[in-house]
C-alpha cells in the first residue's frame, strides 16, 4: 500500500511538472465507447498474434493496462490475469472494467505498480503471456522496462510488446510536439491537439480520394484496423500527448530480447512509419542457463 502510495504521489508531481501524460484520463473517457464489437476485436487481435484460440489455463500479465481493454479481453479468452498499471487513473478504468463483466473475480487482480519497479515485478510471479502494448516506451526509461518485462515470463511463456518505430527524420519533431503538449496549459494542449487532428485527418482524406475510397472511411472502419477495437481519436490523443517518448528499430528489440534467452515466433512492423512494431516471443532459456 505505502508502495502504490509512492507511485500515485510520484506520478501526479510528474504530470504537474509537465514530465507526463495523464494517459489514464483519456482511457477513462474512451470506456464510454467501449462496445462489444470493440471487446471481441481486441480478442481477435490477441488470438491472432499470440496464434492460439483461446487462453484457457494461462495465466496472463498486463503490464500497463490502460483502459483495460485487453485484459478484459484476455479474461474472456480464458486466462487468469493480472493487470498493472502506473497511472492511478488507467487502474481505475481496469477496475471499472472488472466490475462491469467480472465482479469480484478472484482470477483478475488490478493492482497499481510500475515497469520500471524490478522488485515489484519479480514479486508477482511467472506468467504464461506477458502483454504490454504501446506501454514500455512511455515509462522514461524504455530499456530498463523492456528488461523487467522478461522477469515474469515463464519458461516457454510468451512475451508480447508494441514499441514505437524510430524514424531518424521524424522522432525527433514527434518528441518535441509531446514535450510541448504536456508542458502547455489546457488551452494550449487543445491547439496542439487541433492542429495536430486537422492535418492528419486532411492528409488522410487526400490519400484516400487519391485512391478513389470515401475519404472518412478510415475513420468509421478504425476500430477494425489491425484488429484492436481502439477508439481513433483516443488513438490521436494518446500520440499527441504521450510523453515521455521513447523508440527503437524492431532489430533492436530482437537483439535485445535474444540476449536474454528469448526466441521471435512472430512480427508485424509498421513498416517503417508512425506507429507500432509488435513483436512476440518465447521464453526458450530459463534465466539460470543464461
């Protein structure tokens, strides 16, 4: 308890000094959207990229929950799950999450905890699959994180992270527009986020009318891409504002992981632009062999 009280004081200095999104803040108010069409998208994604039908007897780690989305999602699928996140507000929507399909579950705990604490995570025990999507590279400290996250992974478990692509041209303006977004006061973060809406929303459009497709069609099918039931605009706003900003080459987290006694079962790039790369792998060294 005294420890989660520490990450609460810690992370609302940080979100004060404009060291930090509010992530847990936009969660809340994408919950007010989630559908069932949305819940059984982010299922299917789950199914798909860890190449199962379902998780029935796995236990599965979320490490940096979020809205809650794809914990819920693992709990549907069949697992035991345990979610963390370091953002009071994203525990809140995890647990709210909880409440509305599984109250008083013994099989999903929510509890407040950091990547970035090694004592807190090795604490937690070994799990089957480890998630952590578009999480790690927003702690401050990307590498440190991605190291924790192999702690709990169980011999031939699976490990599945979304880390941001660098783009040596790019990531340097994207990190200076998220510096500045949580940094500004309000009104100053709606002009950012304004401007930055109006034109990739217009950019998107063009390139749809070039290709002869209705232009707002990216938009109403969004929850449908790649298979994540996400909200667009809660998507924008996350980017816009989620600092702090790290990335990293998929090779690089391949190297990285491989060190560690991790073998790659499966990848997809964004290849080479703005997003995620998404990669899962597989325990095949216990940590006594390496």
């Amino acid at each position: 308890m005294a420890e989660s009280l520490t990450h609460r004081q810690t992370h609302t200095q940080e979100v004060a000094e404009g060291r930090r999104f509010e992530f847990g803040q936009n969660w809340s108010d994408f919950l007010g959207r989630l559908t069932e069409e949305r819940i059984v998208a982010a299922e299917t994604s789950l199914k798909n990229m860890l190449e199962v039908p379902d998780l029935r007897g796995k236990r599965f780690l979320d490490i940096g929950s979020g809205s809650g989305l794809f914990s819920l999602a693992a709990r549907r699928l069949g697992a035991s799950v345990h979610s963390f996140d370091y953002d009071p507000r994203s525990v809140a929507c995890t647990r709210e999450l909880r409440r509305r399909f599984f109250p008083d579950d013994p099989d999903w705990v929510v509890e407040e905890g950091s990547a970035l604490d090694e004592g807190y995570v090795a604490s937690i025990g070994t799990f089957d699959v480890v998630y952590s999507w578009g999480v790690l590279h927003h702690t401050g400290d990307m590498w440190h994180a991605l190291a924790n996250a192999a702690i709990p992974v169980g011999q031939s478990g699976l490990l599945f992270v979304a880390i941001y692509n660098t783009q040596p041209k790019w990531t340097p303006r994207y990190t200076a527009i998220k510096r500045a977004y949580v940094k500004s006061p309000k009104l100053g973060k709606w002009a950012i986020l304004g401007v930055y809406a109006a034109v990739t929303g217009a950019r998107q459009a063009l390139s749809d009318l070039r290709r002869g497709r209705d232009p707002f069609a990216f938009y109403r099918e969004y929850k449908n891409l790649g298979g994540r039931g996400m909200s667009a605009w809660h998507d924008i706003v996350d980017w816009v504002g989620g600092y702090p900003f790290e990335t990293a080459r998929p090779d690089e987290i391949f190297d990285f992981y491989r060190q560690r006694g991790f073998a790659l079962r499966r990848l997809v790039t964004c290849g080479g632009t703005l997003g995620c790369n998404e990669l899962v792998f597989e325990r095949t060294q216990s940590r006594s062999q390496q």
